[in-house]
C-alpha cells in the first residue's frame, strides 16, 4: 500500500509553497476515493483521514474503474485547481509547483504532465500505449491531442463541470477536450511503481482504447463514410476505364468486368449510406454521453488564471 507514502510527500504542500516561477498555492485538500478494492484500501484512508484535517475520503458503492473514481472526486471538489494522480508511486507531488507555472504563464485550463522518461511498464504496453495516442491525434481528436495522462492539473470549475454533465462510459480526456481550452504539457519525471502488481490487464487497457474511441461520437464512422465514396469512385473510374477501351480499340476486357463495377459501386453507396445514418445516430450519442452545447464559467481574470487570484490546486 502506497497511500502513506504518498500522504507524507504531500503533506508539505499543505502549508503555503511557491512555485520555482513564484507563485503561491497550497494544497487545501486531499480527497481519496474508494471503490471497493481488493487490498485494504478502506481501513488506510480511514487511518489518514483521522490523522490529517486535510483529507476527504469518498466511498464508492461498487468498483466502477478508475474514470468513474476520478470523475467522483473531482466533483467532490472545491479547490481552485484540482491535480488528479496515481497512488501507485509513479507521480511526484512535487511537480504540482511546476503543472502550476505551465497553466498560469500559459493560461491553460488544462495542463497534462509529459513523462521525460520511458513509462516504467514492459515494452508492449509502452509501445501499445503510443500507439493508441497516436492513433487518437491523427484520426479521432479534432484538437490532435496526444499528451493525456492520469497526472493532470484542471481548472476547478471546468474540472467540476465535466464531471456533472460527463454520462456513462466516456473517456474522461475527451470529455475534458470537449470545453477545456487547449492543453498545455509540462515535463515530468515518472518513478518506478511500487512492488504491487498492476490492475490492468491487456482486456482492460483494450477496454479503455475502445472507450476513447467510442467517447469520440461519429468521427471514427465518417472515415467509413470516406471509404464508402473511394470505393464508388474507383468503381466510377473502371467502368469509363473499360468503356474508353471499348470505344479506342474495339476490344471488350474479359472476365466479370461489370459485376466488379456492381460490387465498387454498390458496396461504396452502402458504407456512405451508414456513415450518413451514423451522422444521425451522434446527435443521440453525444447527448447520452453528455456533451454540453457551451459551458459558462467565471470571468478568467477574476478567476485562478487572473494575476491577482489566488492560487490553490
């Protein structure tokens, strides 16, 4: 169990800290949320949270996975910023400071830490892992963002709103893309995870990746669309192909020329026609992830991105 551990380097934070830029914060709270695991998790975070002021422990009434979890605890906050992080070890609380001076002299809404070193898993997770944010950028985010990661830094309000409006089975990066700013990176040294082993199995890592796909609406399904009319064209451009040939020499090409033309033709008008449907059936999709039309928020000058406001993740 690394939640001690983890409570001792945060504990510092908790009085006023500045920032390597100046900036002042402090950590106000530290909520800690349960889900229901298998290892004791329950009677540590009832241990901490009688011995520190500062933390918040919420109780999960089953298991939902680590999304739901964190969506729980940032709706159960009130700081200015909140920061979202692993127990596992692999986060230092002391790069908060440095998410921090990336959000306010950028004024990003949303700051993901950008590991310097290799992630400090076997090699085909890491490989698999770039490639499904990659994958991501190029095909599926409108904002080609590739950087997300558990270890962020969120503006409150915007943190708290995507948790109310967030339905079941987003992905929560998405969800943050659809009314956050763009994302600022900062550079971030992960450490080694603790000697426990880890929860997620390659059917869970590949339930996520469906997730993230599926959160994204229709976008995956307009590149069926855009299959669909390439292969209505290249039916199109074989059969002038053949009639060009026909009518230069006189000669008629041999085999099944027309029914491939057919197949082209009418498997292209078939996968456009879903694509169309698809466009339909987003508009239900969207709404039942709860994708909001707009998201009013405070004044950022008056706000923890002002240069008078105070600064507290």
């Amino acid at each position: 169990m690394t939640l001690g551990s983890l409570i001792d380097e945060i504990l510092p934070l908790t009085n006023p800290s500045t920032t390597t830029d100046g900036n002042e914060f402090q950590i106000v709270e530290v909520l800690l949320v349960n889900d229901r695991g298998p290892d004791r998790s329950d009677e540590v975070i009832r241990q901490l949270a009688s011995a520190h002021d500062f933390i918040r422990p919420l109780w999960l009434s089953r298991n939902f996975g680590q999304h739901p979890a964190t969506l729980a605890g940032m709706a159960s906050s009130s700081g200015d910023w909140i920061v979202t992080m692993d127990e596992d070890g692999q986060h230092e609380p002391s790069a908060i400071g440095d998410l921090l001076d990336t959000a306010l002299n950028r004024g990003s809404q949303l700051v993901y830490a950008k590991p310097v070193n290799p992630p400090p898993h076997g090699v085909v997770r890491n490989v698999s892992s770039r490639l499904a944010k990659w994958v991501f950028a190029k095909f599926l985010s409108r904002e080609h963002q590739a950087n997300f990661q558990s270890y962020r830094l969120i503006l409150g309000e915007i943190g708290r709103s995507v948790a109310a409006y967030s339905g079941t089975g987003v992905f929560l990066d998405v969800a943050l893309g659809w009314v956050a700013g763009p994302a600022a990176t900062c550079p971030v040294r992960l450490r080694l995870e603790s000697d426990r082993p880890s929860g997620y199995s390659s059917q869970r890592l590949l339930g996520h990746f469906w997730r993230l796909v599926v959160s994204n609406g229709t976008r995956p399904l307009r590149l069926v669309s855009a299959l669909g009319a390439l292969f209505s064209f290249c039916g199109l451009g074989f059969a002038i192909y053949l009639v060009a040939i026909h009518f230069g020499n006189g000669s008629t090409p041999q085999g099944w020329v027309s029914t491939m033309i057919v197949i082209l033709v009418s498997t292209g008008a078939i996968l456009f026609c879903l694509g169309v449907i698809a466009e339909y059936l987003g508009v239900a999709v969207s709404m039942a992830m709860g994708k909001p039309l707009y998201l009013i928020v405070s004044d950022p000058k008056d706000g923890p991105l002002g240069e008078s406001a105070p600064d507290q993740p």
